[in-house]
C-alpha cells in the first residue's frame, strides 16, 4: 500500500495513524468543517475537508471519501469503527474503485450486521447461541409463542441494531406486545428496517468478547477475551483483558470453538464475537467486523498492534502465526473517557482549557484531545481511552487509580469522577461485575 486515506475522525483516526507512519506508509485524513483544527488532521501527512459538520455530509459521506481519495492518490481506505466501518456497500464501493478495503469482505459485513443472520450462521458451526427465535418475529402472536418456548423474561432485539437502539425487555406475558411495539419502532427510527427478533433474557450475565484475526487464506488466530461488562444502556464504559471470571481453559475452548468457524465461514481481517456468560456457559450475541474501541487492552496483553495487523491482513499477506505464538501477559484495565456529565451522561462539548495527560510505567492514554482544543456537538461524546497495563489485575487496579488521579481535563465536564468511583467500588475489585451492576451503581432505573 502507498497511501491509506483514513475514513474516521479523532483517537482512532489518530491511532491508526500511528501504525501507518510507523510501517512508513502515508495518510490522508478527512476531516469536517467543525474538525479543521483537529489533532488528527495537524498531523497527517495530507487532508482533506469533505463537508460541513452534520455526519450524513461528511463523516458518512460515501462520495465524499472516494473523492477524497481519488483527489489524494491513496490506494487504500481504513474506516476505523464507528462510521460507515461496518457498511457493506461502502466497502462496495472502496472496491469498485480499485481501492483496498482494510476490512472484512463486503460479503461478511452484510452477513454479520443482520444479527439474525449471524447468530443462524455461528449455530450452524456449532457456536452456542442465547435461545430464541430463529428468524424476524412480524407479529406478536409469533412473538408471544416464542417467549413462551423460551420462558420470560424475553428481550425484543432489532435485527440491525447496536448500542442498545431497539431492546427492550419483556419481564411477562403482560408487557409483551408493548415491547415488541417499541422495539420495532425504535428500530425503524435508528437502523431503516423494524425487524427484530427475540432471546431469553439473562439476569446477570457478563459481557464476554473474543478478538479474532484471520488472513482468509486460512489462517486463524484469536487473542483472548475481553470483559465488557461495566456499560450503561448497553453502552461501555471500561474493558478488561483477560476476563476475572473466565478460567484459561475456557478460553482456549472459547477460543478454539470460534476460530474453526470463522475458518469455515472464511472470514478475513478483524473481527469480535460477542457472547454472554452466565453460570459458566457462554452464548453467542453478535459479531462485530470491524475493530473494536477497547482493542487497546487486547494490545497490552498480547503485545501486539492490531491496526498494522489489518493492514497486513489487507495488502494480502498471510498471518505467518498460528495460535500456539500467541502469549498472554499480564492485566490490562481501559477507561473511556467521554465529555458528558457525570452524574445525568448528557453531552457537554465546549473547550478544552487545560489538558494533561497521565504517564508513568504501563499507561497508556488515545486521545485527540490537547489544551485549547473545541470538542464539537456534532459527533460521539468519547474524547479519550486511559488504558493500563500491569503484571496482575490487582497491580492494573492499583495504576489505574493513580493514572486516573493524574488525568486533568479542563473546561468540559467528562466521566473521569465515576471512573476513580468505579475503581474504589469493592465489586469492581472484587471482579463481580455483570451487564447490570452499573445502572445500580449510578442509581439509574434497571435496563427497559
């Protein structure tokens, strides 16, 4: 490749970046109007401004990227995540124009964004999947036998979905069709299309993720599992890997049971296989092709660059590792940080006055944040990751309380004053945490 243009804004424009000026290839960033100060675009090579601030007219601009690129010579598009990362015809179209796609096939991201789909084709490779309905549920007279097979309560799902858009739980028989209603309707409204289906709703599961590479030519590898089970409204807030709850036995099962299906499936590039794990069973929720905000942790342990991997992966070249080269190292804790309010997470951009960022042994902080910068109201309140990384969970705690004491952020509100309450809280110590806790923590209503 002789020159990537880069399809996103931010700390993850800024980070892939990294990797591409360290493996000596050129980058193009594209930027909106509001983003023309932005960290990522002083420091890229090239840049372009691709539209006004609204996303659907920059950002999301399909046209606008493949102009971009076409103006700036680059030979190949990474979107990032987020975005139109996990957009089949945009990867479409980067291919149509000779472009190299650092992702999956368009092929696997249409088959992995319909989570109907999805969960159909894991089950089919012998991946245990949360029961439910096997296909769209278009009426509740469907929906209420199916509830009924699998047992209340039942959680309504759009098929499209993600970030929790289009869930709702239906604790009885009662609250059923209201569920199913809203749900379809949130779905419409959020993804173009009211399909939803339904799974049994688990009580106090954990959010277990496994990142995967494979080279389609074969090569498989996976590089542990993350535990994304502190989120509010199914959003997350911090990440750990590996998991306090899950034993290296069970991730080398986990593990060797995805890989051989994504060998099967013939997957290529990144890739993230969601499950649930409740009373030590694991099952299946959805698939994302794309990376993964938290795959910082993964780095840590693993000690390796997961961007140049994709690049790699993308200019056509195999693994050259199989999975008995794959170590893990340690404990690493991320924390994103955001620019919302503490206590109600309603977004709070403005300017940053006053930035200093935390160091020190095992630290490590993504962010396009710096002093005098405007964190615009237009994009996703996420203005930074503090990861760290330490021999044990315990030493991993122990640093990210002090990193986090070192981070100041001026001029905007962020969630840094409930990241330092989550570390001091004896069940996140403890490493008891489920999808659950933080809603009570936070004093916030139970998920609906």
């Amino acid at each position: 490749m002789q020159k990537i243009l880069i399809a996103n804004r931010g700390e993850i424009a800024l980070r892939i970046q990294r990797a591409c000026r360290e493996m000596g290839i050129p980058t193009v960033a594209v930027h909106s109007t509001a983003d023309a100060e932005a960290m990522h675009v002083r420091l890229a090579d090239e840049s372009v401004c691709i539209g006004p601030p609204a996303a659907r007219e920059s950002y999301l601009n399909a046209a606008a990227l493949l102009s971009a690129a076409t103006i700036t010579g680059a030979d190949a598009v990474h979107p990032g995540y987020g975005f139109l990362s996990e957009n089949a015809d945009f990867a479409e179209m980067v291919e149509a124009h000779g472009l190299t796609f650092i992702g999956p096939s368009p092929e696997h991201i249409r088959a992995m964004g319909d989570k109907i789909a999805a969960k159909a084709a894991m089950a089919a490779f012998g991946v245990p999947v949360v029961p439910g309905s096997e296909g769209a549920v278009d009426d509740v007279a469907t929906a209420r036998a199916v509830a009924t097979r699998t047992g209340y309560p039942v959680l309504v799902k759009a098929a499209a979905g993600g970030g929790g858009r289009g869930m709702k739980v239906a604790r009885d028989p009662e609250g059923l069709e209201d569920a199913w209603r809203i749900a379809r309707a949130e779905a419409k409204a959020a993804f173009g299309s009211d399909a939803v289906y339904l799974e049994r709703y688990l009580d106090r599961p954990r959010h277990i993720e496994l990142q995967v590479l494979a080279d389609g030519q074969g090569g498989v590898v996976h590089f542990g599992e993350r535990d994304c089970s502190i989120q509010r409204r199914h959003q997350k807030l911090l990440e750990e890997a590996g998991s306090p709850a899950i034993s290296p036995a069970e991730r080398d099962a986990l593990g060797a049971r995805a890989t051989a299906a994504l060998r099967r499936f013939g997957y290529r590039n990144a890739g993230t296989l969601e499950f649930l794990y409740q009373d030590g069973a694991f099952a299946f929720i959805e698939m994302n092709t794309r990376l993964q905000v938290e795959h910082p942790v993964t780095e840590m342990v693993c000690g390796v660059d997961l961007v140049s991997e994709q690049i790699r992966i993308a200019a056509g070249q195999a693994l050259g590792y199989g999975q008995a080269d794959i170590g893990f190292t340690g404990h690493a804790i991320e924390c994103r940080i955001t620019a919302e309010d503490p206590q109600d997470f309603q977004p709070a951009p403005g300017r940053v006055s006053a930035y200093h960022p935390p160091g020190g042994p095992g630290v490590r902080v993504d962010s396009a944040l710096y002093s005098g910068c405007e964190v615009p109201p237009f994009y996703d309140s996420m203005v930074g990751k503090l990861i760290v990384h330490a021999p044990t969970r315990a030493a991993a705690i122990n640093r990210l309380r002090r990193a986090l004491d070192e981070f100041v952020v001026v001029g905007i509100p962020t969630t840094l004053p409930l990241h330092r309450r989550i570390v001091d809280d004896p069940t996140f110590q403890a490493g008891q945490c489920t999808i659950h806790w933080l809603e009570r923590f936070v004093g916030a209503d139970a998920p609906d």
